[in-house]
C-alpha cells in the first residue's frame, strides 16, 4: 500500500500553478504536502495538512474529489489523475494517532457551541487551542452531526468520529448530549449563564416535503431521517426513492444493503443529478435502478403516480423541463423515501427572534460570519444550505480567525 502510494506520489508533476490546490475548497497546499510524503515527512505532513484542515481525514473520505483536487490534475487530461485524497487519508490516518493536545494558557472566555458536526467539532478544536473553555451542545447522544447521522457508515468509519470525540474530551472541550437548544435553553439563557461567545453551527435537518397529494402516508419516509436510524424502519420489497442529489444516493443504498429493491426516481436527466458521477456509479454498481423524466404527482395506497416530462431547448438554447399532460403513470411501492433537499429547524430562531434568517430559514451573518445578534455566530450549512464537510469547515476557520481578531488574540 505504501509502496503504491510513494509511486503515486513521484506522478505529481509539482506544477507552477497547481489546478488542484486551487480547485480545493480549504487550498490545501497538495505539492508541498506530496513532496513531505515522497521525503517520508509524514509527521510534518500530517501537521501541514492539521493545521489548514482539522478534518482532513474525513475530506479525504467523503469530498466531491473529482470536483476538486483529482478533477483538474493536469495528469487526468491524458492519463489517471493523481490521486491524492488517497494520499491524504494515509497522512490523516498516520497524524490520528498522536493528535496534538498542546492548548494556549485558559482565557477564561466561555463559548457555547451550538452542534456538534463539522462546524461545531472545528470550531471546538480551534478555540480549545486557544485557551477557551469550550462547550459543545449537541441534539443527538454523540458527536458528528452529517458524518455520523446522515452519511452511511459502509462510507465514514465511526471510529473516526469517535476518535474526534476522544480527542476533544482530551482538549478540555465540555459535550452536553441529548440537548435541543431552543425550547429549554434558549441563547439568552446561554448570554446569561456567561458564555461570552455563542456559535451556532446546527447544520439542515428540516426535510423539504414534496408537497403532493398523500405524502402524510404511513409508508412514505423523508432520506435524512431515515438516515439516522435505519435500522428501524421496515421498508418492504418495493422502495421508491425520490431525488437526484448525493441524500438521495445514501438513503437508496442503504435501503438495498436492508434488502430492498430500489428505485431512484429522477424528473429530470441523468447529466442534471446533483449527485456525483462517483456516487451515481457507486449506486447503479450496488444494484440500485433509475429511472428519469418522473415527476411526483400524488401517492395513493400502493401506488405513486407520476408525470412524465422531457427536455426541450428553447429559442435561446436554454434547456427547459416540460411535463408532459395526461401522461400519468403509476408505479406499485412499499415504501418511499423522499430526498428532495433540506433546510434548517427553527428550534432557535423560534426562540430568538433578534437573530434574523433568510426565506428558507438560513441564518443571516455578516462578512465575519457574526448573526445579526452581537457576538452570536454562525456557519456550516444552517448558513449556506446544504454544502459539503470542507466548506463548513473552511468558513468555520475564517469564524473563529474573527473571533480571534475580536479578542485581539491575533
Ligand atoms: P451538521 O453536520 O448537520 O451538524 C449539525 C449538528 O447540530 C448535528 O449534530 C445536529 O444534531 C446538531 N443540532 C441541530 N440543531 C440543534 C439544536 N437546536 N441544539 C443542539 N444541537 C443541534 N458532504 C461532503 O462533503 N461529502 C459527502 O459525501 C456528503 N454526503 C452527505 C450525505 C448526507 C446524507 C447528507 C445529509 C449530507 C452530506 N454531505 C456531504 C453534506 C455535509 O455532511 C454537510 O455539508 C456538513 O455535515 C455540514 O456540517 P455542519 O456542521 O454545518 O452541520
């Protein structure tokens, strides 16, 4: 394995300009750390790659890679890409081992992290480091949020996870479990308890209904919440699942590995899926089937009824959906799984109203990511939407610089 590694290390062509840097979302400096690697730097590489990146072992896992670093290696155009998240995830694994405990003297400044994902397991990392008596809150009885809830662990090892979660115990970082912030404590509460700085990174949990005709059916499930526990659902033979995007893609395999027959049903093509090429690949090679150009109509006992739809170019070229009337089909189901977006809960929000949200209920900050409420912050996907473990954690990195810059600490 290593050997193979060193081998795909010596193909990087350490590029003036290197594409792949420049296409990763937290700039990873990928030559510098494939030449630590080559040099057999490990530990210096691991520690380059830490400190830009705290959850560099999961990136190296679950980025949209072919997107990013591998998608613009100049290497890809004639031959294989480099593969570099490869190489990362050997750094990242070998760095795990010995995560830095070392921290700044206390400060005494408290900070209550709202959730415990990405953004709130990065931002608890960094401020530990700094010297801030750091609690997380957090809804579910671990750490992890999308890494341990959402995204099926046949892709994300837990002891992953669990090992964050050790090492933040070991930084002095104080977890309360099980507590939904908002309707026993709300953020005034926190305020008057004496954390100074309070961040909310409570990420999208809200599924985004179809909005049809018998969607309120016992059968009928939403992919984010069967993600979480699917072990207690009872799906039956015949799963539809509805949407394109990478949600979608998990919630269907994991139904298959349960033992149902799975259908993606897309009302568009397969080149306008959200999801990744790798998961749609990795899908239709677990037996999951497709089928496009369906459109949700109304879902009755043992059937959903669909419209069929079809592309057509308009007069300036752009490509439009149109359904196509009359045409409904209906398709027999045990059960379905809807995976059509999510957006944030309004458990704060409700309780709070001087922090101000967007239409979808997306948290307003400013260009320091500070909510509309002083010294409450926020960022990772109840700010963005959706997005992606790097994004989250590079906003969260640029967050806690301003609270920094706010403390005067840099
Ligand atoms: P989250 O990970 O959602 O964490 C939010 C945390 O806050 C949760 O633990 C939640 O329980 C907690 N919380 C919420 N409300 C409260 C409250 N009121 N009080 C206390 N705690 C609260 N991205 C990728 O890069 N690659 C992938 O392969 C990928 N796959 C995905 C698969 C699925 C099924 C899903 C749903 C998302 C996927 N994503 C993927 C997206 C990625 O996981 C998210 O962008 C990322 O997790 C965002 O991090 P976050 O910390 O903002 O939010």
């Amino acid at each position: 394995m290593k050997i193979d590694l060193i081998n795909e290390a010596h193909r990087c062509l350490n590029c003036k300009k290197p594409l792949c840097k420049i296409h990763c979302p937290i700039s990873t400096d990928i030559p510098h750390i494939i030449n630590l690697f080559k040099d057999n730097k490990i530990s210096e590489a691991g520690e380059v790659l830490f400190y830009n990146n705290p959850l560099s072992i999961f990136c190296s896992i679950v980025c949209p890679h072919e997107e990013q670093c591998k998608g613009h290696c100049i290497k890809g155009i004639k031959d294989t890409p480099v593969d570099f998240p490869l190489i990362e995830k050997e750094i990242s694994s070998q760095y795990l081992l010995n995560l830095p405990t070392k921290k700044k003297e206390k400060n005494n400044i408290n900070v209550a992290i709202i959730g415990g994902g990405p953004a709130g397991i990065t931002s608890a990392i960094l401020l530990a480091k700094e010297g801030f008596n750091v609690t997380i809150f957090e809804a579910f009885s671990k750490l992890g949020g999308v890494l341990r809830y959402g995204i099926p662990d046949f892709r994300l090892s837990r002891e992953l996870i669990d090992t964050f979660e050790e090492y933040l115990l070991n930084l002095g970082v104080k977890i309360k479990y099980n507590t939904l912030v908002g309707p026993t404590h709300t953020i005034q509460n926190l305020k008057d308890d004496g954390f100074k700085y309070i961040i909310i990174t409570t990420g999208v949990w809200n599924p985004k209904p179809m909005r049809i005709k018998g969607e309120t059916k016992g059968d009928i499930h939403y992919a984010i919440n069967y993600l979480v526990s699917p072990e207690s659902y009872r799906l039956g033979k015949r799963v539809l699942v509805i949407g394109g995007g990478n949600v979608a893609m998990d919630a269907a395999r994991v139904a298959k590995r349960f033992g149902s027959d799975v259908t993606i049903m897309y009302r568009r093509a397969q080149e306008d899926m959200p999801a990744t090429k790798v998961e749609i690949a990795e899908a239709k090679e677990d037996g999951i089937d497709f089928k496009f150009y369906y459109s949700p109509k109304e879902i009755l006992d043992d059937t959903m009824v669909f419209l069929r739809t079809e592309s057509k170019i308009d007069e300036y070229g752009k490509r439009n959906l149109i359904t196509l009337e009359d045409s409904d089909i209906a398709i027999s189901y045990n059960s379905i799984i809807v995976a059509v977006s999510q957006g944030p809960k309004k458990n704060i929000v409700s309780s709070e109203d001087r922090i101000s949200t967007e239409k979808w209920g997306t948290i307003v900050v400013d260009d320091n990511f500070e909510t509309t409420l002083t010294n409450v912050f926020s960022c990772g996907d109840v700010v963005t939407g959706p997005k992606t473990v790097v994004a989250a954690v590079n906003d969260t990195k640029n967050m806690v610089n301003n609270i920094l810059r706010k403390e005067k600490l840099i």
